[in-house]
C-alpha cells in the first residue's frame, strides 16, 4: 500500500460535542491525499460512537486500553502516521477547505527541504464557533530563519506560530527533534516548533486556515493561571540554551509582553467565551 502525502492526527478524549465537525472539516479538504488518524484516549462519552458512524476508508480509529494522558495521546497517535507530512489537529477545532493544499503545496515546492514546518493565521472562537479575532505570525507569505522566527516569537511573549491546528511539518523532523514533552506544561507545542525551527525555516501563509476553539472546557482556559508562570519559564530556558541563539532584547521584550498578553487573554476568556 502505497504512503499517503499528509497524516492528519486527532488525539481525542471526551469530545462528541465537536469531533463531527472537525472529522468533516478534513473530509471536506480541496486536497485529498490524506489519511486520518484518530486516536481515542479511553473517552467516557459518546465520541467513539460519532467516529463510527463514518465509513470512510481514510479514517483509521485507534483505542488506548487506559488513559494515558494528554502528552501521551498526542505523541502515540503520530506513531501512527505514514504520511510525508503531519499535522495534529486538536478534537474541538477545524481546518479550512485549502488548508491542507497551501502547507502542502509550501512544503513540496521546498526542494531543498529548507523548510522545517509552515503555519497560517487561525480564527479564534468562543465554544458556538463565532470568531472572536484572528491572530497568525504575520499577514504576509514570507519563508524566515528559524532563528530569528524563534526569537520573534519570544518577543511576541506568546505562541504566534499558532496551535497545531494551524502547523504542519516533516515527518522526517519529527523524527530528528521527538515529540511532545510537558517539563513546562502550557507550551508543549511551542516547544516542540522551536526545536524544528533548530533545523530549518518556518514558512508562513497570509491565509486564514484553521478554527482554535476557546470554550469551558478547553485545556486553555483551564490553566489560565498556569499560563504566566509556564512562560515566563519557557523564555527563561530557551534563553539559558545557547543552541536557540536568543537574544537579549528578545529575552527582556518577550518577559514583558508575557504581562501584557495574559492580561488580554484573561479579559477575553472572562468575557467573550460565553
């Protein structure tokens, strides 16, 4: 059986109120050489019984005999990609139609393989899926040094290269730097885009291209407080490791804009999620 071009992976757990619409959001894509790995984490709702009632070949369900936990679940069901391209799409958030055409279009025109992995802008919306913003690494299609994305990304004092909804990169660089790992819980993700960023570029499209969800429930707003604390960490750490070449001016900048983001981001989960 011949590989497929893009493994997307669902790592799920307790989430039938969205997992329909975010299996139809990858269903629906303009590119269709894809498979679609879901990997249940012992859920105790309905959402193994919504996955299958799809009859779609590409869908492949796996099921954990025990709950593993999140990091856990998130690293296992990349085990499972055959693809040349992953992507991790969390259970309650979507891609849009073109989203998988554009990253995969950046990555294959990327001969060199220069390129370690290429993110867009991404709405963010309360729980019924109304946008509340839009945020993204920049409005403009530009290829940057890892290194200086790195360092813009500190500054920014949050995640501007996005959540892995809005993120694709090579199998083969997942396999250089490894998975997940939680040491500083809230920026698991970011971490994991920085140590690609130590081996190639980050490619950035102007297009809206994924749905990041902010709800009751989410992972984000249940560790609000945690935030500030787990950042601050995490730019302390990558400024520690010389390997990151972190600046000094974006190690300081990027302290300070972590103050002023979870300010915000504290007025919008209180406000504007219901």
């Amino acid at each position: 059986m011949s590989k497929v071009k893009v493994s997307v992976c669902i790592p799920v757990y307790n989430c039938e109120l969205y997992i329909k619409e975010s299996i139809d959001s990858v269903l629906n894509q303009t590119f269709q050489d894809f498979e679609l790995i879901i990997l249940d984490n012992k859920s105790t709702d309905k959402t193994i019984e919504v996955v299958k009632e799809y009859k779609d070949p590409r869908i492949k369900l796996f099921q954990n005999d025990s709950n593993i936990g999140m990091l856990g679940n998130w690293n296992k069901v990349m085990t499972y990609a055959s693809g040349e391209y992953i992507k991790i799409l969390p259970a309650d958030d979507i891609i849009y139609p073109d989203c998988l055409q554009l990253q995969v279009t950046a990555l294959d025109n990327d001969t060199q393989h220069k390129i370690s992995l290429v993110c867009g802008r991404k709405n963010v919306a309360n729980e019924h899926g109304k946008v509340l913003f839009t945020r993204g690494f920049s409005r403009k299609r530009e290829q940057v040094d890892g290194i200086k994305a790195i360092n813009k990304g500190i500054r920014s004092g949050g995640n501007i290269i996005g959540e892995p909804g809005v993120v694709m990169f090579r199998k083969d660089v997942l396999q250089k730097t490894g998975g997940f790992e939680a040491s500083i819980y809230y920026t698991m993700d970011l971490d994991l885009w920085y140590r690609m960023l130590l081996h190639g570029d980050l490619f950035v499209l102007p297009e809206v291209i994924s749905m990041f969800r902010i709800s009751s429930n989410s992972e984000s707003v249940k560790i609000v407080k945690q935030q500030k604390n787990d950042l601050k960490n995490f730019t302390k750490k990558i400024y520690s490791l010389k390997k990151f070449n972190l600046s000094w001016f974006s190690y300081v900048t990027g302290l300070f804009s972590i103050e002023l983001s979870l300010l915000a981001k504290k007025m919008i989960y209180r406000h504007m999620i219901k």
